[in-house]
C-alpha cells in the first residue's frame, strides 16, 4: 500500500493540474484535427482558386484587359497565382502546419511598370486554422478588423480572389 504522503502528494497534483491538463488535452484534440483537415482544406481551397481564375480568364476573353493567368502548384504546400498584366500579379499561398499565408504583389499596368516594385510593393496576409467547438475546421484572417472566418475553401477563395484581382488591398 502507497504511503500516506505519496496518496496525498498525488491527490494534490490532480488538483493543482487538473486544468492545465484538460487544456493540453484539448489543445491536443484541436493540433489533430488542423493536421488532419488542413491539408484537405488547402487542397479543395487551391483547386476553388483554379475554377476562380478559369473563369475570370474566360470572361475577359477577346477583351483587351485580357492577360495570361496561372495558377501552378510549385509543391504540395504552395501554389503561384501570376498575371501578366492588367493588373499585373504576383502571389504565392502557402500552407505551413496550423496557418495559410498569402504572400503577393499587384499593379495596375504591367510587371516593371511605372510605380512597380515587386519587393518593395509586396502584401502579407496570415490566415490561421482554428477548431470551432463542434469540432470543425475554419480559416480565420486574424488581422482583419472584425476577424472574418471562413468554414468553406471557396469563401476563401473568393476572398483572396477579390484581394489579388479586385480593386482594393
């Protein structure tokens, strides 16, 4: 029979760390459900980004805004969204662990253009995985002001969509 201070030591540690442990516990849980959905996530998120740009290429098609547009996996975790010109774009989204970061550079004109510099002019966005508490994946664009969420690749899609060939951003 354990000693009376051993049973009493480990009665306070259950105590002490009951808290600290559930939470690891649940943090735990969450790491697991990014890693098993985060990657499924970002692949349906690429393949929405493709339909986008196929379809904005065929509407402007015959137009003469119309521009060579790509959208080419350079690894299993990144892909490069490039348009020659009007807008001229540039961006890479990759995929690392718990977060998506959108890294990308636009123009009105051309690449070189009048008050174009690729380095200088460049955008960062971070978009983090989060488990809701029905155990489901979303995306949370946490510098945005409300942080917006996204529980669907192609509302992410749409949204980067809009950043990269919009107006705006």
């Amino acid at each position: 029979m354990a000693k009376e201070w051993i049973e009493k030591l480990a009665e306070e540690i259950k105590d002490k760390n009951k808290d600290a442990a559930a939470g690891y516990g649940r943090a735990q849980h969450y790491a697991g459900i990014v890693s098993a959905l985060g990657k499924e996530f970002f692949v349906s998120l690429v393949l929405c980004l493709q339909e986008n740009v196929d379809a904005l290429r065929s509407r402007l098609q015959g137009d003469a805004t119309s521009s060579e547009t790509r959208v080419q996996s350079t690894r299993a975790d990144e892909v490069k969204i490039t348009r020659s010109r009007f807008p001229w774009i540039e961006a890479r989204l990759t995929h690392h662990e718990d977060t998506l970061t959108l890294d990308y550079a636009k123009g009105l004109g051309i690449e070189g253009g009048p008050k174009i510099d690729p380095q200088s002019g460049r955008k960062v966005r971070t978009f983090a995985f989060q488990v809701a508490p029905d155990d489901t994946l979303v995306v949370q664009d946490a510098f945005a002001e409300p942080p917006q969420q996204y529980k669907q690749p192609e509302e992410l899609a749409r949204h980067i969509t809009e950043l990269l060939f919009g107006a705006g951003a």
